[in-house]
C-alpha cells in the first residue's frame, strides 16, 4: 500500500498505545507463571500477535478481550510444536532459549529480513549447554532441553539475547551465570527484563559485568498493565516540536524504557545513538527540520534492523529533498528546516514509514510514501491517529 499525504500541521491529543517491548516481556512471563496472569494492553500489533501466537503453540492458553488478554502457564503436549516468529526479532531471540527451557523439540519460523538477522552468538551459547540448533539462521530445528552453566555473550549486538538467557535460565535446575565480554548497549532494554521478571518474583543478581541465576518459580502478580510506548510516542513528540499543540496521554516519565531519552535527544545536533537506536529515523527528520548540522554515532547496529536502518533513513529524506550523508556508524544530516517533498520508500520497515509521514509536515509539495501497511508490525492505527491529529492522507493499493 502508497499513502500520499499532503502538507499540513497537526494538533490534538492522543493515547500512547501500550509498549512493545513490556508487552513480548510480560506475555511470555506470564507463560511461564504458575497462575493465569490479566494483562491491561489498549492495542496490539504484528509482533505482539507473533508473541502470543507462539506462546500459544507452546501450549499456553490465551483469551483476548476488553483491552486484556488473560495468559494462562504453557502446558507443553503438542508434538509438533512450530514457532513462526513472522518478522518480530523481540519474539524469537526471547523464546529461543525460553522454548529450549520448556521442550525438548520445536520449530522456528520468520518472514521478512527476520531469516537475514543475526542468531550466531546466542545459538553458540545454547550449544555449549545442552541444545542442538540446525542452523545459524531461520528457519530452526531445535532439541535438547537448555541446561544452566557459564554463558559467556558480548554485549554490543543485541541486548535481545541476553533477555531471552535472563528469562530462560531461572526455569533450568542449575545455577547460571550469563558474562559479558564487551559493554552492554541498549541496557535499558536488560533493565526493563529484570524489572518484569521481578514483578514474576525473579531475583537475578547483578555483579560487575555477569548476572547470577538460580533456580527459580515464576510466580504471577494476578494482574499488571502494559504502560504506554514510548518508541511510537517519539515520532508525535517530533511532530510537537515541528508544528506545536500535541499531547500524548499515557506515558510513565518514570520508565525504564530507553527511548524516554527522546525528550532530550530531540534538541541535540550530537546524538549517541548507542542507548537508543530505535529513535535514529526519526531524530533524523527533527534534524532536517532544524537548520545546521546533527551528527548521529555510534549506531551501526542499525544496518542489521529491519532494514538497514542507516542506508533507509539516508535515502527516504535525501528522497524527499534533504542533505544526509552516511557514514560507517551513523549519519550526518544538514538541515535546513524544510524539505521538497516527492516520493520515498519504505523500505517495508515500520519506522521509516512513520519517519516519513512526519516529514510530510516539513515538506513543501506531497510525500508518497511505498509499504505504508509496514506500521501493523509496532502501530496498526498510525496512521488512523495521523488523520485524527489533521494530516491529509490518501490511501492507494500498489499493483
């Protein structure tokens, strides 16, 4: 699907819809708990329903109605057990080693560039503790329950292995440790797994760089709420600062999610994106619409996202009239406060679709932009909330 969407400002309020990132941490422990857990979530999206999909086939049962759904603990029984993942990284590097934890033999699917990415280091680890994976990549065969022990993983490729060692290793019957050898990038994605597995009453001991884990009981909490997100609230609060009067609703300004960091990050011409590489596409375009220039390091985990995310951002706003220079880790964006307009890609990647919509609101002729249907896999209503803020789109089928 094209959407053409044509110069105008935005204004209003909105909801911030309920972060993706507590929600994959959240269901799968709840899974994983002894009771049926009631989780508050006010929307959903591909990779959420990629998550509860496979928890499901792992024999959880779920029930989804009223803004909950009610997760009651995997009774593995199924034989043919298959995980089809769909394009959500967050859903398989969790339940890699999760799944291990619970059965002795299961499947693993992806759609999209999820069979590209990168599984290597995590699998390496499994091997050495008990499991078989017939590949590097997706799909997968896996057999072999996971066994506690030494796991050994660097911390500068994906903060998503790591998360998925710290829920698996509480269900094994030994103690574990999981060391770092090299420092922790995106820590505030291990931050908010630790805070959730003790709300499950997980206690993980952090030391120096390793994390110790005994044996443990996932325990329900009975009820809990998926706050607001805010990776998807990040792309109104730079629409606010280009056209003014708009409030987000529902958002934790005491969370531990990363990309609160957006309220700072947003007025920098020097960005580290190490701690928050999701908000690259969109700081991008609050540099365009910003005269001088922004300098954008420490990001080339990017190129291994759902599109190379340094090569996409560059080419949907020099697209659409704007100077950006890649480098090897990061961007060099000379702004001059508005763009041309035309058309741009999307690369099929959520973020550079609704980086691009934002732009439109510096652009002086239309944006059409290509894969707009993209946003299902973080925000279905995206572009619903767009239109309800006074954005003027056209919605086209591609043949």
């Amino acid at each position: 699907m094209n959407v053409t969407i044509y110069p105008s400002q935005l204004s209003g309020t909105l909801n911030a819809i309920a972060s993706k990132s507590y929600a994959h941490r959240i269901i799968i422990a709840a899974a994983l708990g002894n009771n049926p857990t009631n989780i508050h979530l006010n929307t959903s999206s591909k990779d959420i329903d990629a998550t509860v999909e496979c928890i499901s086939a792992l024999g959880a049962e779920v029930l989804q109605k009223n803004g909950y759904i009610t997760v009651s603990p995997i009774k593995v029984s199924k034989k043919d057990i298959i995980l089809d993942c769909n394009e959500s990284g967050s859903t398989a590097r969790f339940l890699l080693p999760v799944s291990a934890a619970v059965c002795d033999k299961f499947s693993m699917t992806g759609k999209g560039r999820l069979p590209e990415r990168p599984f290597t280091p995590l699998i390496e680890q499994m091997r050495k503790n008990g499991v078989s994976v017939d590949s590097d990549t997706l799909p997968f065969s896996v057999s072999g329950n996971l066994r506690g022990g030494n796991y050994e993983i660097a911390g500068n490729i994906s903060s998503q292995y790591i998360t998925g060692l710290l829920m698996a290793l509480p269900l094994c019957a030994e103690e574990s440790r999981i060391t770092l050898t090299s420092e922790l990038q995106s820590s505030a994605y291990v931050d908010m797994t630790l805070e959730i597995l003790k709300e499950f009453s997980i206690d993980i001991n952090k030391k120096d760089n390793s994390y110790y884990i005994k044996p443990q009981k996932y325990i329900s909490p009975k009820d809990i709420t998926v706050e607001g997100d805010w990776s998807n609230a990040a792309f109104w609060i730079v629409a606010d600062k280009i056209c003014g009067g708009i409030k987000i609703n529902g958002l934790n300004y005491n969370s531990l999610q990363g990309d609160m960091n957006i309220l700072c990050a947003v007025d920098k011409t020097e960005i580290d994106a190490g701690e928050i590489p999701d908000l690259v596409p969109i700081l991008s375009v609050m540099a365009c619409a910003k005269k001088g220039t922004t300098k954008i390091f420490n990001a080339k985990r990017l190129r291994l996202k759902e599109s190379d995310r340094l090569m996409t951002t560059a080419k949907m706003l020099n697209d659409l009239g704007a100077d950006v220079i890649q480098t090897d880790d990061g961007l060099i964006i000379n702004g001059t406060g508005k763009l041309k307009g035309g058309k741009c890609l999307g690369f099929n990647d959520h973020r550079i679709v609704m980086s691009a919509a934002i732009a439109s609101c510096i652009c002086e002729n239309n944006v059409t932009i290509t894969d707009a249907e993209a946003v299902n896999k973080s925000y279905p209503t995206f572009f619903d909330d767009f239109s309800f803020l006074g954005g003027k789109i056209i919605k086209s089928e591609t043949t």
